[in-house]
C-alpha cells in the first residue's frame, strides 16, 4: 500500500510552447465600499504570490490609481517577480485574455478575470507554479528515500484513511515537501491510495499544491469520492498560506510518528516559514493574517459582482442594474462567506448582459474557484505532458 508512494514514473514528454510575453497587462476595478483600493492592491500581490511570483517590495510592478469610481492602472508581469521557469506558461494562459474583445475594445481587463484564467484553471496553475506531472517523480526529488510517516484515522476532510510521507524533522522549511496518500476504507489489508494530494514550497514562500490520481498522474482536481479537496484553488483557500496540522485528535498509528511529534514539527517548520517570508523583498505582506482574505476577496467579488458592480459594468444606476436585472430573470442572492456584501449576481450572467448591452464578448471563465468544475472543460490540460518536475 505505501509503496506506490516510492515508484518511479516514466518520463513526460518536452515540447512546450516557448513565445514569452510578459508586456503589462492594463486592469480596470469598480470600486464599491466593501473592498478599498489598498485592499485590492494586497490581495492582487497575493494571488501572483500563488503563482510562484514575488512581487517587489517597492510595488512598481503595479500602478492602480481612482477614478470616477474605478480603480485603474496596469500590472508589469515582467517585473512582478515570476520565475524565468514560468514565463511560456504565464505567457501561453494569458494569450486568450490578451486577444480577447474585452481589452480591444474597452482597454482593460478586470483583476479578477485574470486570476481567474490563471491561478484557478488547475492546468494553468500547475504549469504556471511548476508543478510536477507525476506523484512518483515528484516523490524521488522531493522526499528523501526513507521518509517518515505520519498516519491519518481522524481526519477533518476525508472519512477513509491517510498516509502523509514527511521529511525528517531536521529538514529546513525551504525544502519541506508533504505527500499524502487517501483510500475511502480504513487502515487494513484492503487499503490502498486511491488518490495523492502533494504539498511543497515554492522559492517565494508559498505553498504549492497538487493532486493525482491512484496510477500517480497529475488530475485537476481532488475526487471527490475520495476527498472533497476539490481544485488547487480550495486548497489555498483552506491553507490560508498557513502548514495545515489537521486534529490534535488523531491518534495515528503504531506504524507511524505520533501525533504529539507531528505537531511539534508543524510547529517549528510554521515558526521558520514565517521568518523565512518575514526576511523576502516583497510587496507580499505575508504576515498580515487578512492578507489571503484580499487575495480571496479579488476573485470572489469578481465571480459574484454585487449590484452596485454590475450596474458599473452596464453602464447604469445601481436602481436601473437591479431593474434590469429582475426583468431578465437573473438570479439574485446572498455572497454565503461574506453577506455583509449584499445582493450579488453571477458573473456568467452579468457577462452575458454586458456582452448584449455592448457587443463586446467576455472571455468566459470557470463558475468557481474552489470546487471542481462539473459541466465545464478545463484549459491548458496539454501542459500535463510538460511538466517534468524540475522545481
């Protein structure tokens, strides 16, 4: 059972696309009062950090000025801190964006399309970040050849059980890698991973996440049949930027390193992440605690726009977008994590309404940004071939 942790996969195919395009990318917000233009600024430099980027401490990658109610400006990719290694990946999922209608005929593309295209298309993110094509290859460069264990009975997001694959606790946090193998049983004669979830750091000091199915391959998102882990997006969501510990209740297993020794090391490689971070020239603002909420906050208030939001978008009062709005049977409801907001609408719809006001089409984007897509095709999943595990 754990040894399909320690095979070796075969080696991935290399003919990615090469053209690199890193020209700014100009961005236009409406501004409403549940998000200022400093909280835009911050949680835009969080979610390039997601990417693998580090933004510089001087924030000249990113001018973002008020305007009769917008926030406008452009974002320099080429000076937003990304890795060489990233730059035909970044290149290549933002090439729909760049040719879209939207920024040929209105000038500017919302923040939260962008972050939308990239970080929350799996694909993309992967290829993007680096991420490894395989579990196998990723746990021959990532894991040293006798890895400690840690064992999951007790777990807040699956109901079988887990393996988690760790380095010895003398392991610097800049090389700290997390493997998990999950079956939907409990330990057992009959328990076998049906699925790998991996968890590394990438050099600006953030997570990077990644699932794979039980054959080792590189997936989209988590099944939920195993674990509801759902896309690399929730991943984030639920990390916070923070090392996951999980339930000081679980008792692991004999086979394993106790619970009381994980927690321990959690804890000390959290303690030097957080010095490792607090010592980074960057904008990133890596020890304010809402700093990931911002970041959050930029595609949540992009996929469910408030009125307000929507009648900037329209070109209309905030009383004529909500006319409209009922008249055309839009649905209306309440932002679950953040009520505060008020009524919102879905962004397929707004776009569809914005697109019949002014002709211009919107590039369409993925309806969540958490959970998998049901009825939605992913992009950029040819980069599953191209990702030999070099970081």
């Amino acid at each position: 059972m754990i040894a399909a942790l320690l095979l070796a996969c075969a080696e991935a195919p290399s003919s990615p696309p090469t053209q690199v395009d890193l020209s700014p990318l100009p961005l236009a917000w409406p501004l409403d009062p549940h998000l200022s233009a400093a909280q835009v600024r911050v949680g835009i430099d969080w979610d390039l950090s997601l990417l693998g980027a580090l933004p510089p401490a001087d924030g000249a990658h990113l001018s973002l000025v008020a305007e009769d109610g917008w926030l406008v400006g452009e974002l320099d990719l080429a000076s937003a801190g990304f890795p060489p290694s990233a730059h035909a990946a970044l290149t290549d999922a933002l090439a729909e964006l760049r040719d879209g209608e939207e920024l040929a005929r209105t000038g500017a593309v919302d923040p939260g399309r962008l972050f939308m295209l990239t970080l929350h298309e799996p694909w993309r993110y992967y290829a993007i970040t680096g991420a490894c094509g395989g579990v196998f290859a990723w746990r021959a460069r990532r894991l040293v050849d006798a890895p400690d264990r840690y064992d999951v009975v007790t777990s807040l997001l699956a109901t079988g059980d887990r393996v988690v694959l760790l380095p010895p606790a003398v392991t610097p946090v800049e090389d700290l890698a997390l493997a998990m193998g999950t079956d939907t049983v409990p330990f057992g004669e009959a328990w076998s991973p049906t699925e790998f979830e991996v968890v590394d750091l990438m050099d600006n000091g953030q997570q990077r996440f990644a699932a794979y199915d039980a054959q080792g391959e590189l997936v989209p998102h988590a099944d939920p049949q195993v674990v509801p882990a759902g896309q690399p997006g929730r991943c984030q969501w639920c990390h916070e930027g923070n090392l996951m510990v999980g339930t000081p209740d679980n008792p692991s297993t004999d086979a394993a390193i106790p619970t009381e020794e994980w927690v321990a090391r959690m804890a000390a490689w959290q303690a030097e992440l957080e010095a490792w971070r607090a010592g980074m020239p960057t904008s990133v603002v890596f020890a304010d605690r809402e700093s990931h909420t911002q970041g959050e906050r930029v595609v949540r208030d992009f996929l469910l726009p408030t009125v307000a939001r929507a009648a900037a978008e329209w070109d209309l009062t905030e009383e004529e977008a909500r006319a409209l709005a009922l008249a055309e049977g839009l649905w209306l409801g309440a932002d679950e994590e953040w009520p505060e907001r008020g009524e919102v609408l879905l962004r397929e719809e707004v776009d569809r309404l914005a697109e019949a006001r002014d002709g211009v089409a919107r590039v369409p984007v993925l309806e969540d940004a958490r959970e998998p897509a049901e009825e939605e095709a992913y992009r950029g999943q040819e980069w599953a071939g191209w990702l030999p595990c070099e970081g």
